[in-house]
C-alpha cells in the first residue's frame, strides 16, 4: 500500500459518499410478524424488555439508528438485535458487533456468554458471530496489507487519547519543517507559529478521520471541529495538504512496518472494501457507542455490509466527548430517516434523582438537531451529595469509611471513584485518595472492569478517569474533581487561552471556550450517569473553588456539606 491514499477513491468518496447499498439502505420498513407477539422473557436473566424497546428490536430496517439517553438500554437492545437475528435468520450468516472499547467488547461477551438464549443459539453454530472494536476488526485488514506489521492498536484512540508514537512523530515532523522550510515559501503560503505543534497533529488526524485525503477534498472542506483559531487561509491549507503527504511518506520510509496512526485503520480498510465481493462482507453490523466513531470508521461499518446486509447504530449524542465532525450519515448516504432513528426514552439505570442532576446540565449538542427527546426514570433514590473537604487527606478518609460502610451494608455493590487525571498514571499513583484507598481496598481500574466477579469480601473499587468509565456502569459513583480546574479541565481552557494569546474577548475565543465548556459538561453528565443507586460529588478547598457547571444544577436537586449553597450564587 502507497503511502498516499489512492486519489480516484477519496475523490468518489468525498464526492458523493456513493455507496453500493443505496437500493438497500432505501428500502421500505417491513415489520416481521412472525414473532411480533412475543416478549423474549428469559432471553437474559432478569430482564423485562419494555414494550419500545421491544419494538426497536423488531424493526426489521437494513439501516436503523437507536438513540437514547444515559442508560435506556440501547446496548441491550442492541444485543437482543443480535440474538433475534441469530434465532429467525437462516443459517450461514455472518453477524458483528462492534463495541467501543476492549473492556467494553468483554462486557458484551460476558452478558452474550450469560444470556440462556446466546447459550441455546451459539450450540447450534448456525452463524458466524463476532464480537470486536473496530481497530481489532481493522487490523486484520492492515496485517493484509503488511505481514510484517509489529503493533496494532485494538482499543479505539479519541481526541483526547492520543498515541504518543503519533504525537510523537507528527511534532517532530512540524517542527522541523517550521524551522528549516515555512520561511522559504512565499509569504501567502506560510504557516504561522500557532500551526506547529498540537494544531497540526490534530488537523492531520482530523483529515483522516473525517477522509478529507485528497487536496481537492481538503480544500474545499468545512472545518468543523477544528476551532476558528488559528485561522487558516486557503493558500495555507495547500501548505498543509503538502505536509500531510510529506509526513505520510517520511513517515513510511523511517518507521516501516510500525508505521499506521490509529486513524489511518478505517482510511486503509475503506480502501480493502473497495475491494471486497458482496458475499466476503457481514449480513449484520451492530455498532454501539456510534457517537464515538469517527466518521470514517462508520463508512467502512456501512460498506462493510452486504447489498442486502443490516447495519444498526446505537449512541447517544449527549454522551459524545470526542471530536465533532462535518461528515454526517447523510453525507455517507446512510439513510436513517423518519422511523429508521428510533428513540428509547426509559431510563433502566440510574434513579430519578441522579438523572434529574445530570439532565440539569446545559449543552447543546451541534451534531443533533432533532427536537430533545424527553426521557424518564424508573427508580427513587437519594438525591446526589456535593461534598467539599478543607484537604485532599480529609477527602480520603470520608471515602474510605464511606466504602468501608457500603462493604459491610452492600457487598456485592459495584463502586467507582472518578478522576481527572486522565493518562497521567503518575498523578494517579501520586494522589492522597488513591494511596489510602490502596491500603484497604482491591483498586482496579477500568480495563479491569470486565473481569470483576463478585467474590465474598472482595473489597473491590474501580478507580478509573472520567473517559474510561464511558459505557460502564456502577451502583456508587464517587466523582472527584468537582473543581474549577478539572470540570472544565484547565488543559482544554489552556489550549484555547494559548491560542488567543492576550485577545480574550474576539467572538472567536468566546466561541472556542464555548466548545470547551460543551464538551466538558459532557464529560460530567458520561460521569454521572454511570452510578445506578447514588452519586457523590467531591472537591477540596472552599466554595470558590468548586466547578462552574455547580450552577446549572437546581439547588434543591442536591444534598451539600462543606458549603453554603447561597455563596454559589453571590
Ligand atoms: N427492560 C429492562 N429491564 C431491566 N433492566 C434493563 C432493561 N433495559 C435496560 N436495562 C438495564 O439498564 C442498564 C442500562 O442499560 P444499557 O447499558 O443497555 O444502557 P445504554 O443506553 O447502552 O447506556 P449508556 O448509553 O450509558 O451506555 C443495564 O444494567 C441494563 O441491563
């Protein structure tokens, strides 16, 4: 495979997104009646499907959309999707699901593995069943291309996880180029300062995940995502389009068989599609976490499906934390309109109380412009505490005995600490409350999740990061962090303050932290919407230093301890 991408390709793709499953994906709703009167009671323990969600799992569309709230059950549903098809369909078919996140591809395993009627169905091998992310479904499709291939990633790399290898490479090669070469181009074409560094890793992940891969396709691109600073002219995006193929082919020749971006998986399987008879492709897709996909990977998914295949996207754009793209599913002639996008309104997780928290928070959400969709919860339960502490030790040892407490009265409970520390291992193992955690407790962290099994006296908390826990879920949610620093983060603040240097009034930089601000909220609402029974939200220091976003939750929506709700407002 050459290091450029194949120009003819890109070019029909960024044209029309022309799909050869158009007749298909047209096709009209047909209802299959044969089981309509059933309610696959027993199908999991402990499950009772609602009559909508019932009903999601009947529509028989070749391209559906089920969308839904923090915990409505879009992966169950989507799970119940594969069974169902599994049972009625005739022998022979090849069926993938694609989770978002290796702990989350175990997690569906295990409640396929649990389900009585994976167990019935799965002896009878009628079918091929994967269940994968889409960088483990992907690299397959790279090990083609290069045998000799020595690392793959098979968790799904976002915005704000990057690789290093990438980021690596990428500032090296800007870097280089700003000191020896920009002068030498004629001034329109120059890049300023504020394109080296972070601002052209990004912009080159963001052409790939959004398959702006050809000049033509990039200059003519709307750059949504991208922020407004720094500005970039059209005669400076031609520069940049040069780069992007410099870094592709520099990078080929000094890194070889290591040489694939995270990003580049869905650009080169695309092209193996193209590729592709009819009969080598899935008769089902079911794709979770569907906000979290970038643009490109979605096309494969789409393509990926046979003439007459199925694909089934769950998601929730309120949960989305990572990037926003120009591409929509109606670029990629996905058509999933009118009863194609079906909306699962019940909440089975989390109680009245904590959903009402979460469902305070104000963002908005660009990518979907239907009309907000009510939803409601079952379950009563306390409301959610907001606790501040003078210390971080002070912290720690209020958690402790609260743990402590939920151990003796609860458990078999499931408990999760939530921290901003993101990647940074270091300032995990650095900090006060996990250190007194650890003496007491099993600390584990997300990837682990999976794996727990409640054991007698297992002691068990999940320590994880507020991007870690996303699809998960937790009876006790204790988030740390809740401070002016962490929720909005300050590097995300930091990045666009830097940006804008000392202009910090232009509409753009209000525009930018705006974006900033929508999508940390989200990180909060992913967070909160975790915990089934109970939320906690914890910060040290006085009032001043709690979270802005404290304010857009009614006051009466919360317990508090360690502040006066009135000097929130003063
Ligand atoms: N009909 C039901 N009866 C009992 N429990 C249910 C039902 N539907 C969903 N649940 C449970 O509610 C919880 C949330 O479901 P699920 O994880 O499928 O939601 P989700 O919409 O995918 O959530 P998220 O967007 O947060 O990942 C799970 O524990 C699931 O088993």
């Amino acid at each position: 495979m050459k290091a450029t991408f194949s120009t003819e390709f890109w070019s029909a793709v960024a044209a029309g997104w022309a799909s050869p499953d158009e007749g298909a994906a047209r096709r009209k709703r047909k209802m299959d009646y044969t089981v309509q009167m059933e309610t696959l009671d027993g199908w999991m323990e402990n499950i009772q499907l609602s009559s909508q969600q019932l009903d999601v799992i009947r529509q028989q569309d070749n391209r559906m959309v089920i969308n839904g709230s923090a915990g409505s059950g879009k992966t169950l549903t989507l799970l119940y999707k594969l069974l169902r098809a599994m049972e009625v369909d005739e022998a022979g078919k090849k069926m993938l699901y694609i989770a978002f996140s290796l702990p989350l591809v175990q997690d569906a395993k295990n409640k396929l593995a649990e389900s009585p009627k994976y167990k019935e169905l799965s002896s009878q091998s009628k079918h091929e069943v994967q269940v994968l992310t889409f960088h483990e479904l992907a690299s397959s499709a790279l090990r083609e291309i290069d045998p000799d291939i020595t690392k793959f990633y098979t968790n799904q790399i976002g915005i704000h996880k990057r690789s290093e290898r990438t980021i690596q490479r990428t500032l090296a090669f800007i870097n280089k180029f700003m000191s020896q070469e920009n002068e030498k181009l004629p001034q329109g074409q120059r890049l300023y300062q504020t394109h080296r560094s972070v601002f052209f890793t990004d912009e080159v992940l963001w052409m790939k995940a959004n398959g702006f891969v050809t000049e033509e396709s990039y200059l003519n691109c709307d750059r949504i995502g991208r922020g407004s600073v720094p500005r970039l002219t059209k005669e400076q995006r031609k520069t940049i389009f040069k780069l992007f193929q410099e870094y592709h082919r520099d990078r080929d020749a000094r890194f070889g068989n290591d040489r694939f971006d995270a990003e580049d998986y869905a650009i080169y399987l695309l092209e193996k599609i193209s590729e592709m008879e009819d009969d080598e492709k899935y008769d089902y897709i079911f794709a979770d976490e569907m906000q979290d996909l970038q643009p490109m990977q979605i096309l494969a998914l789409h393509l990926l499906c046979k003439s007459t295949g199925k694909l089934i996207l769950a998601g929730d754009p309120k949960q989305r934390i990572y990037k926003r793209s120009p591409v929509t599913l109606r670029h990629m002639d996905i058509d999933v309109e009118g009863r194609r996008t079906r909306y699962l309104k019940v909440n089975h997780r989390s109680t009245k109380q904590i959903m009402r928290l979460a469902g305070s928070l104000d963002f908005q959400d660009t990518d979907n412009d239907r009309e907000e969709v009510r939803h409601m919860s079952l379950r009563e339960g306390d409301k959610p505490l907001i606790r501040s502490f003078k210390q971080d030790k002070d912290l720690a040892s209020w958690l402790v005995k609260q743990i402590e407490d939920l151990c003796r009265d609860e458990p078999s409970s499931r408990i999760a600490i939530v921290h901003r520390f993101d990647d940074d291992a270091m300032a995990v193992k650095e900090s006060v409350v996990h250190s007194e955690l650890q003496k007491l407790f099993y600390v584990r962290n997300a990837n682990e999740y999976h794996r727990f099994v409640y054991k007698k006296n297992d002691r068990t908390v999940f320590f994880a990061d507020a991007f870690s826990v996303k699809g998960l879920e937790f009876d006790y949610v204790f988030l740390l962090h809740f401070d002016k620093h962490h929720y909005p983060h300050k590097r995300e603040v930091q990045k666009v303050n830097e940006r804008f240097h000392d202009d910090r009034t232009s509409e753009e930089y209000m525009k930018d932290l705006h974006t900033v601000h929508n999508d940390e909220k989200k990180v909060l609402y992913v967070a909160l919407t975790r915990a089934r029974r109970k939320v906690a939200l914890l910060f040290t220091g006085d009032v001043k230093n709690i979270s802005p976003y404290v304010r857009e939750f009614v006051t009466r929506d919360y317990e508090h301890y360690g502040f006066n709700k009135r000097d929130l407002f003063s």
